[in-house]
C-alpha cells in the first residue's frame, strides 16, 4: 500500500492559486475540524459556508484520507455534505475547504475533483479519477 500524502496551509494555496478566476474570493479557504456529537452526527467547527468547491478531509497527521466535491446552490452545502457523508469515519479530523465560484459549471467542479484525486490517491476515494480527465 501506498503511504498517504498530506494536505496542509501550502497545498491549499497552490490549489487556490491554480484555480484562478473559478476561485470565490469572497469564502476564505482554510482547515476546518471536525466535531461528532454523541448521537454520531458530524459537524463542522466553525463558519463554514461553501456552496460550491473541493473538500479535502484529513487525518490528524494531515494526511488525505478522502476528497470530494459540492456543486449545490445552498450556502452551507458543504456543512450538510459531511454531516451526512457515507464515508465518514473516526479518522476524519478536519477538512480543508477551497471555494470555487457558484457560477463554476458543474462539469467544471468534476474536472478539478478529478485531477486533485489524480495528485493524491486518497484510500477512500473509489471514483475513477481518469474518467474526467
């Protein structure tokens, strides 16, 4: 297997920079945690209002363990998509947020979900990152 690659401050800028125009300049990107409450639901720790963007969820030790996408027009779709994640495992510490703009065409959002699974392999990624490409 594979050792997992990490995501941190460094990374996030390269991908916002990469972005360029798609980027929403008006959403800061950054690292949110991740909290569970006793009923095992899970939340974001802090504002976190994107509704259009590439999530990276990290472990502790900053290491990509999942990436995904939301494309929704409702200002806390990312709050929503991880509280509600099939995936989410006791692992997932935080989640780097990279706002895109909500005029970024759908099709856009896959291409770039794509080529970030590409880089970085995660483990519990099963989309063919090579089908977007």
């Amino acid at each position: 297997m594979e050792p997992l690659l990490t995501f941190r401050e460094g990374d996030a800028a390269r991908w916002i920079e990469s972005f360029g125009h798609l980027t929403d300049g008006a959403i800061p990107w950054g690292l949110h945690g991740i909290t569970r409450s006793q009923g095992g639901r899970a939340d974001l720790a802090g504002s976190a209002a994107m509704s259009v963007g590439i999530y990276v969820v990290v472990d502790s030790w900053s290491r990509v363990l999942y990436l995904g996408k939301v494309s929704r027009q409702l200002p806390d779709a990312i709050s929503q998509r991880i509280s509600h994640h099939h995936r989410l495992t006791p692992d997932w510490d935080a989640v780097w947020l990279l706002p895109l703009a909500e005029r970024t065409p759908h099709e856009t959002v896959l291409r770039l979900e794509a080529l970030m699974i590409s880089a970085y392999r995660p483990p519990l990624n099963i989309q063919h990152a090579g089908q977007w490409l």
